[in-house]
C-alpha cells in the first residue's frame, strides 16, 4: 500500500509540475499569473527586468525542470534532497499568493472562499516536506 501511495504522489507530483510548466509558456497563463506575480513582494520585481511572457517562461522551465528532478529521483535518491527544497520553495511562495493578491478571498453565503486551484498546494507541499525522509520504494543498485 505504501508503494502505490507513493507513486501516486510521486505522479500527480510530477504531472502537475510538469503540466503546468508546460501551459506557462502560452500568453494566456502568462496574463493569468501576472497579477499574482505582480502584487507579491517578493516575485514583483521581475516585471521591471522581463516581460510578462518571459516571466512566465522562467516559471515554466523552473517548474519543469523540478518535475523532472522529481522523477529522476525515484532512481537516484541524492536527487530527493533537490526535489524537496524545490518543492518548498515552490509551494510555499504559490501558497503565499492566498495572503499577497488582493482579492483572493471572497464570503459567499457568509463561507470564506478563495480560488481554491491555489490549495492543491498543500498536498504539494507536504509531499515536498516528506520526500528526503521517505523509505525507497524501489531498488537503486
């Protein structure tokens, strides 16, 4: 049971990654990320360095390139330690997006709400945290 739930995780991992560095090299993820990227203090100053498409495109390879390392690390281990700090460091900046973008929560019906594609982050996250320390489910020789 633990083998399939790791390579679950390890899968949607990598497909979310993948995928959605991928889709950051279209215009219209581009003008989608801009307000995030725009109102954070910490990521805003690369508009005045890049244009809009290729901030998005640095995204884009950087999430790539982390979803490959993620893969490559169910064979070469020392590779976990990588995939996890990229993880963090990910996650907690696109977790961050909840607090930094102006409007971000809205009450319906008296309910906080938020666009909840941002929360999908937390699993992504606790599975970053967890990966160095994680037992191999497979052989490495």
């Amino acid at each position: 049971m633990y083998k399939t739930g790791y390579f679950i995780s390890m899968a949607g991992s990598f497909l979310i990654l993948f995928w959605i560095g991928v889709y950051k090299f279209t215009a219209v993820e581009a003008e989608a990320i801009r307000p995030l990227m725009e109102q954070h203090p910490l990521l805003s100053w690369m508009y005045s360095i890049f244009t809009i498409q290729q901030v998005s495109n640095i995204i884009g390879i950087t999430e790539v390139l982390l979803a490959l390392v993620l893969v490559l690390s169910i064979k070469w281990i020392k590779l976990r330690k990588i995939a996890s700090v990229g993880m963090i460091i990910t996650f907690v900046l696109t977790l961050s997006f909840l607090f930094t973008t102006s409007g971000m929560w809205k009450f319906r019906e008296g309910i906080p709400t938020t666009d909840f594609f941002i929360l999908k982050d937390l699993l992504l996250l606790g599975f970053g945290l967890m990966l160095p320390y994680l037992p191999s489910p497979v052989r490495t020789n």
